[in-house]
C-alpha cells in the first residue's frame, strides 16, 4: 500500500490517481481495491441492518414502512453476500495466493482489472434502485417467484442487470484464480504442499465457476418471465413456482461454501502460527474440503422442506445433509488437535480465528438441527434460521476475514497491528455478534417468522436484545475501520516474518511486500536457513 | 415509590424494571411443544438434537478451553511436534457417522408418519392471497375470508420509547393512544375477525393454495407449515386433541404485508364444531337473502358513503392509505386519481377484476355486491373526489357479475 512512484508514468494529480487505480493490473494494488470495495459494502449493506433493528427495537411500525422494510432486507441480503463478503475473499485471495505460490502475479492480470472494475458498476446500478420508482428489490435476496416476476417492481430489471454484472467478475476472478494455482506455482511446489488458504480457493473457485451461471440462469428466465412472455415460473403457462427454488437453491447451496471454505483456509493458516505447530491432518483437511465442496450440490432441497416434497426427496435431502457434519467435524476436531499440546499465544489473529472456530461451530450445530425434516417443519423461515446463517456468516465468513486482515495487515502495510486496540475490537465484536445473534434462536423458536417487519409481544424481549447488539455491533466496526487506517498510517515496523512462527513463501518477502515480488520463482522447499533468517 | 427513596434506589428500580422482563421469559427458551401428537413428537426429535449438540459442544469446546488454557506458552513452552494420526482421525470420522445414523432413524421414521395424508375426516382448502387467508370446508359448501382485525391505529403508533415521536409521521393520529392500546392487546397482530374453526379429535385435512405468490400457512402448534404455492396444491393434516385457541402466521415473504397476515383456529368440540357448521349454513342462507333484499333496495348515497368507509378501512386502506393519497407510483392515490374521478364502469371493473401483475387483486368473490357498491361510492365522494356519476347501486354490481 506503499506508492511505488517508479512504477507509474509520470503524470501528476487526478491523472496519475486514476490511472494508478483505474489501470492497475498489479494484484496487490488489485486486492487492495477488492479489500476496500468490501469495506465500503459491508458499511452500506450494515447500515441497511441497523435500520432493519431500529424497526424491530418494539412491535409497531415506528421507523420503517412495511414495503420500505421489504427494500432494505432484500438490498442488506444482496450487498452482504455478493458485494462485502465475496469481494473481502477474492481481495484476500488477489494479495496473498501468488505470495504464497511464489507467482511474480495473477496468471491473467488485465482480466484480472476487469473483473474488479465490473464491481463497482454493478453495485452502483443495484443501489440505484433505491432512487427509483416504485423503490429497490423487495422480495428477499432468494428473489423467490411469483413475488419477483408478475409481483416485482420495475427495479428488478436493474437487479437481473446487476446480478449478472457481478456474476460475470465472479466467474472471471474465479477463472484467473485456478488458473493462477494450477500454472504459477513455484518450480517443485505440488498440489498437496500448498498452503491451505490456497487449497480452500482453489475448490471455492471451482464452485464459483460451476454455481454462478445456474444463477444467471435464474436471473435471465426471472427476465424473460417478466417482459418475453414465458412461463417458467408461472404455472398460468405451464411452469412452476417451484422451479424457481430448485434453480436458485442449485447455486444457493454452493454458494453458502462459497462465503465460509477461505474462512476454513485462513483459520488453517493462523492457528498453526499462533499455536507454534504444524497443522493437524493435512490431507484429511484437503479432503474433507473437497467432500465438502460436493456435497454442496446435493443438498440444495433442504432450503425447500415446505414446498410439498415428496417424501422420498425429503429423506435423500435429509441424509445427505446430515452427511456434511462429518467432513465439517473433521476440520474443526484437526483445528483443536492442531491448537492441542501447542506452545499458544494469543494475538488479535489467533483470538478471531478460535472465535471463528467455536461460533462457526455453533452456526453448524443449528445447521444439523435443520436437517432434520420433521423440525425443519417448525424451523423453516423463522428466526432460527436468520440465527443459524448469521452464525456462520457474521463470526464465519467476516470473522475469518478480519482475522486474515490482521494476520496479514503488518506484510502489506509494513506495520504491526496495535494489540490493544485489535483486542479491543476483538472483544466488543464478539460481545456484540452474540448478543445481536444468539436471541434470535429463542425468537425463531418461539414462532416469529423471518422478514416481519412488525411483532407480537411475545417476542419482544429477544429483539430487544437483538436491536441493542447490532447497534453495538455496528459501531464496533467503526472501530476496525479506525484500527486499519491507523495501522496502514503508521506504527511498529513488522519484520519480514512478523510473526514468530508463521510458515510460508509469503514471509520470506519484506515488510512491507514491495509492488513486484517473485519475479523470479523462490526455491521450495524453504530452506531451513532462510526461515530462520526471516525470523531474526 | 416511597417518597424517601433515594435517587440512588429509584435508579434501581429502573434497572430492575428494565431487566426484569429478560428474566421472566426464562419460560420461553424453547421450542413450543404443541398440542398435537406430532408436534410433541417434533419437540422430543428437536430436544434430542439440541442435547446431541450440546454434548459434542461441551466435548469439543472443552478441549479447546482446556488446551487454551493448559498449552499456552506461558505454561506450555515447547510446542509438541505431532501433525498427523491415521487411528484418531479414522475415529472422529466413524463416530460422528454413528450418530448421525442413530439420529436419522427416528426422523425418517416420523416424517413418513408426517407425510400420511389418508382417512381425514374433514378437507379445508386454505387459500393464501396477499393479505389474508381464504377457508373453504369442501365438504360443507362454507367459505370465509379470515383478514387480521388488530386495528391500524395499534400499528402505526410510535408513542415515544427511544425514538422520538418526530419520526412518525403517520395517518392515524393520536399516536400515544394507540401505543397504549397496542400494549394493552395481549393478541397484538395474532387476532383475526373470522377464525378457522375446526373439531378437536379427528384426522383434518389442509390443502393448500395461493392466488398470488406464494405463502406459507403455519401453525407452530400443530406444527404445520404448508406452503401456498399459486398453480398447486399441498397436502398436510392435524389431528388437534384440545380445545382452544391457536395462533400462528405467514411464514413465506408475500409482499409489503407479510407481517400482517395471521393464522388464528379455534379447535371445539365435535358437537360444538357440528353445531357451527349448522350455524354457518343457516348464516350463509339468510346472507343470500340478506343480498337479494339489498339489490331490491335504492339506496341513498349517505347510507352507501357509510357502510363504504368501513369497508375501505378494512379493505383498502393498507395500500392505498385512510386519506387516500396512496403510496408512490405502487399504491395509487385514490384522491383525485384517474380511476376515482374517472368513467364509473371503469372504477367497477377494476374493483371487481383487480389489475393483472400488481397486488391490486379482484374484489369480487371477497365482498358483496352491497360492500362493492358502497365501497366505490365512497371513494368517489370521499376526500377531494366529486365526479357527476358519484353513486352505484348494489343491483348494478350484481347484473355486472
């Protein structure tokens, strides 16, 4: 994040601004844009959620009208997913899968611009909708039919535009990521000695590639249902209602790995380092994502239990649902096994990664209770589920990614961290995340469906709870974002290797990492001499 | 409240106040065991599952804590150099498998008792449509619309806690008033003005459907959910042993009103549901001739204009607001708009046909010809609204059916 003023052509001011950011085709600089993009969606789509809570402090309708209330958990569902938490990882993927393959870059690096650059497009045109007539997206992120075909406003048209915009940088970062693995790994680095950050990408992105067009598919008869007179989605002419759902949940189930397999990898990368030990179960850890990963593919029933299934899909559905806690409870039992007889500390990276992994872990039990059909018929679109994927997605997908900023903040920025004020971030987001969270499983249980925007009195304690914890929540990443200014303005130098015992191709590269790395591939296997150099 | 307490004890008793109601729900933590078998059967898989969680949860995050706090370095200096474990890792992978095969014995088990829709001894079809429920007895020729009856001014009243009341700019006036009624209502959006009424001990039957999009038609204790999808029909069944009241809601997202889409049955005893059927019938006779009278009547433009304001109230009002000006490009305004103050054939057959795409539905098999007609005569006389044809006579809605 250092200006590298040799590098750019010398032109001063704006000029040189955008044509710096506009024209990049550096994955540093390109992760970084992907990394603040992420920010800067994760506050919209958080400031979208505080003003669903500030609805549901108290039954009435104080604050928000009900198809006004519509708007903001459709848009919160479809920037937290698509514009904060896949663009954190494929940023997180830009800066450090060639750091750790000892590639020089991205194998394909103007692609690799443009599928940034669709981002902020397709966000814009999305956001805009709000501005529109007959106002944003109101159907829910899973944009189910009828509701968003005959019943959608004029908006969802801008929607489809958006979606497909998105789905087009996705399916392009993931190409450029496999391709990346597959052909720029340094001389002698096989596929079973990359890192497992590397691994989880590699398998997210084969999802990325084969669950993405499903969605535009759904999209594109979404569209065409609505103005080139088919009937896929209306049984008037012959279609289904149902179909939909099946379409959406084909991508939707990936998709739900697509947002937690690079947590798995980072949490497989700071727990080894902080607890002075190799990771436990290498390969069954590569497996178990790959079962993981296909497994993802037949299960998207299970989102549809009160659709009226036949019974016989209801158990294949049920079964292989259940089946996806076994590799799932390998990786978390290998985690502890690797923190096992460790020699642990406690930085602000490890603290977030056992944090993702017991809240993860709470987020996976809730899952294996909705496995469950004849519970799922009491479960289904509650506010046990709005627990139960907020449980993996808030302290999952985000907690991974804040403890990956902060495991590799001091190597891109050249500065350490200030441990206090990480811890502090650290223990108010966890207070807050459960607080916010944790009440809606009693809420869910004791009957209040998902998408209300109005209650009766008998839930009104949970959401108060709720309410309180996300307003919490919401200013403590304020603070997060102060915390990464600050370490990127200044503070402790980092060393080359940062932290003590961090293994790996990226910390034999200095602190901060300089515009152009590798440009000759390193020797692997690290020799022993120069891990040990990077350490002093 | 005693005049010598002190500042320091009152703010106490605040606190208190505030915390108190987070403990009495201590009650309410879990999942409601219902009344029906199988629903009880439900709540026995659930807790099952919740303790099977809970023992893996204790067993995992105890070892976590413990080697967090045993393996650290302060106490814990020299990492040990183990990374792999064929034995152990076999291990944890048969036993979760073990469990999982012990757990989805009982759950296949009652989901095809579940699925078991035959010998019912009664069929209602429920037909979902935004924002109410449509019952039919299919066996009794009866059908009624069943639409929330919590009052809008409950609703839409803020009465100053944490936000000020600044905020509200709503239609319904006194908001502190209503806020107060709202606390006071202990079925607050859970109420109904025509319950589905069923009989306690037989096998019923529920079919089903939509109109519009889809919803889903959920009785947690029952525990039924069945969603209403346009086009299909689903089967589900109870089998209700008690009398009483039960209240549940829309569970699948059907638009601006989602909230406000309750379910509320009252389950009586087999002579008394009997007798209601008995009642509903002679009820549905009269009404028919009730409606023969009320197209023979002319009626004044002052009677319509009353009976029309109720029933836009209760009708119409969500959408298109109490003083008629709509909501955006969505929700027409009905002062002085195109429809109201437009060709009187044109108001009719959109109050009866609805408009196709839009949440504007067809009134007609919802209302009389009487409500029909005294709700276009309001609109077109109520607010600013004064066209030269400003009244419409029940027969005139009935010839056009």
């Amino acid at each position: 994040m250092v200006a590298h003023a040799e590098h750019i052509p010398h032109r001063s001011g704006l000029a040189a601004f955008l044509s710096r950011w506009l024209l990049t085709t550096n994955h540093k600089e390109i992760g970084s844009l992907y990394l603040w993009f992420a920010f800067l969606m994760f506050f919209i789509g958080g400031a979208l959620a505080m003003g669903i809570r500030l609805e549901l402090f108290i039954p009435g309708i104080q604050l928000i009208a009900p198809g006004f209330y519509n708007q903001l958990v459709t848009m919160h569902g479809l920037i937290m997913v698509f514009g904060a938490v896949m663009p954190a990882f494929v940023g997180l993927a830009n800066w450090q899968i060639p750091l750790m393959i000892g590639a020089p870059d991205m194998a394909l690096p103007r692609l690799n611009n443009f599928s940034f650059w669709i981002l902020p497009f397709a966000f814009s045109i999305l956001l805009s909708s709000f501005f529109m007539e007959g106002g944003a997206p109101n159907f829910g992120w899973t944009f189910y039919a009828p509701l968003s075909t005959t019943y959608g406003p004029d908006s969802t048209d801008f929607f489809v535009f958006g979606v497909h915009l998105m789905g087009i940088s996705s399916v392009l970062g993931a190409i450029n990521i496999m391709v990346t693995i597959f052909n720029l790994r340094t001389p002698g680095m096989t596929l079973m000695q990359m890192p497992l950050f590397v691994w989880t990408w590699l398998i997210t992105a084969f999802l990325l590639i084969t669950a993405i067009p499903v969605l535009a598919g759904a999209v594109t008869m979404v569209l065409t249902d609505r103005h080139f007179g088919t009937s896929f989605f209306s049984a008037d002419g012959g279609g289904d209602p149902v179909l939909f759902q099946h379409i959406f949940w084909f991508f939707g189930h990936p998709e739900v790995y697509i947002m937690i397999l690079p947590g798995f990898g980072i949490a497989s990368q700071i727990i080894p380092t902080f607890a002075r030990k190799k990771l436990f179960g290498y390969n069954s850890m590569v497996y178990a994502t790959v079962s993981i990963a296909f497994l993802s593919y037949v299960v998207w029933g299970h989102h549809m239990f009160a659709t009226g299934m036949p019974l016989a899909a209801e158990l294949f559905f049920m079964f292989c649902t259940m089946l996806i806690a076994v590799p799932t409870g390998v990786k978390v039992f290998n985690w502890v096994a690797t923190m096992w007889r460790g020699s642990m500390t406690f930085e602000t990276p490890m603290l977030f990664a056992i944090a993702f992994v017991i809240l993860f872990t709470i987020g996976g039990f809730s899952g294996l209770m909705l496995a469950m059909v004849p519970a799922d018929f009491q479960y289904h679109d509650t506010y046990f589920v709005v627990a139960h994927f907020h449980y993996v997605l808030y302290p999952g997908a985000i907690f991974g990614t804040m403890a990956a900023v902060y495991y590799w903040l001091p190597k891109w920025s050249g500065h350490m961290v200030d441990e206090w004020w990480g811890k502090l971030h650290f223990w108010t987001a966890i207070t807050f995340v459960n607080l916010t969270f944790f009440p809606m499983h009693f809420s869910g249980l004791a009957g209040m469906p998902r998408r209300i925007v109005d209650y009766s009195h008998q839930f009104q304690d949970f959401n108060l709870i709720s309410s309180f914890g996300a307003m919490g929540l919401g200013l403590t990443q304020v603070l997060f974002l102060f915390i990464v200014i600050k370490t990127i303005r200044g503070g402790e130098p980092a060393t080359d290797k940062v932290w003590e015992s961090a293994e790996g191709l990226e910390w034999t590269i200095p602190s901060p990492a300089p515009l152009h790395t590798f440009e000759t591939p390193p020797p692997w296997p690290i020799s022993e001499t120069e891990a040990h150099e990077g350490a002093a | 409240m005693i005049s010598s307490t002190s500042r320091h004890a009152r703010g106490l008793c605040t606190l208190l106040l505030l915390i108190v109601p987070q403990v009495v729900f201590a009650v309410e933590l879990d999942m409601r065991e219902g009344v029906t078998a199988m629903s009880q059967d439900i709540h026995w898989l659930h807790t099952v599952m919740l303790w099977v969680c809970i023992v893996i949860g204790i067993i995992v995050f105890g070892a976590m804590g413990y080697t967090i706090v045993a393996h650290r370095r302060s106490k814990h200096p020299e990492p040990a150099n183990f990374h792999e474990h064929l034995g152990v890792e076999i291990v944890w992978t048969l036993i979760p498998v073990l469990i999982l095969a012990v757990l989805a014995y009982p759950a296949a088990k009652m989901l095809s008792e579940i699925e078991d829709n035959s010998d019912a001894a009664l069929t209602v079809l429920i037909t979902g449509s935004q924002w109410k429920w449509h019952y039919q007895y299919l066996e009794h020729d009866i059908g009624f619309y069943s639409n929330l009856s919590t009052p809008r001014e409950q609703i839409n009243s803020c009465g100053g806690w944490l936000l000020a009341d600044t905020f509200c700019e709503l239609p319904d006036g006194d908001s502190a008033a209503g806020k107060a009624e709202r606390d006071a209502n202990e079925h607050y959006l859970l109420e109904v003005d025509n319950p589905l009424v069923l009989p306690s001990n037989r096998k019923v039957r529920f079919l089903t459907a939509s109109n519009d999009v889809i919803h889903s038609w959920w009785v947690p204790d029952f525990a039924v959910k069945q969603d209403a999808i346009p086009g299909f029909i689903n089967e589900a069944w109870t089998n209700v042993p008690k009398t009483g009241t039960y209240r549940g809601q829309c569970t699948e997202l059907c638009g601006k009103d989602h909230a406000f889409m309750p379910v509320v049955v009252e389950v009586r005893t087999e002579d008394e549901f009997d007798q209601w059927i008995e009642d509903q019938r002679i009820a549905k006779e009269l009404a028919s001739g009730q409606a023969v009278a009320d197209r023979e009547k002319t009626w004044t433009l002052a009677e319509l204009k009353s009976i029309g304001e109720g029933v836009y109230l209760a009708n119409c009002a969500t959408c298109h607001q109490p003083n008629g000006a709509g909501q955006g490009t969505t929700y027409p305004a009905l002062d002085g708009g195109e429809i109201a103050i437009g060709p009187m054939a044109a108001h009719i057959d959109r109050v009866m046909n609805g408009k196709a795409g839009t949440e504007m539905q067809s009134w007609a098999p919802q209302l009389s010809d009487r409500d029909i007609a005294a709700v276009i005569t309001y609109e077109r006389n109520a607010w600013s609204n004064q066209p030269d044809d400003n009244i419409v006579q029940p027969l005139t809605i009935f010839e056009y059916r």
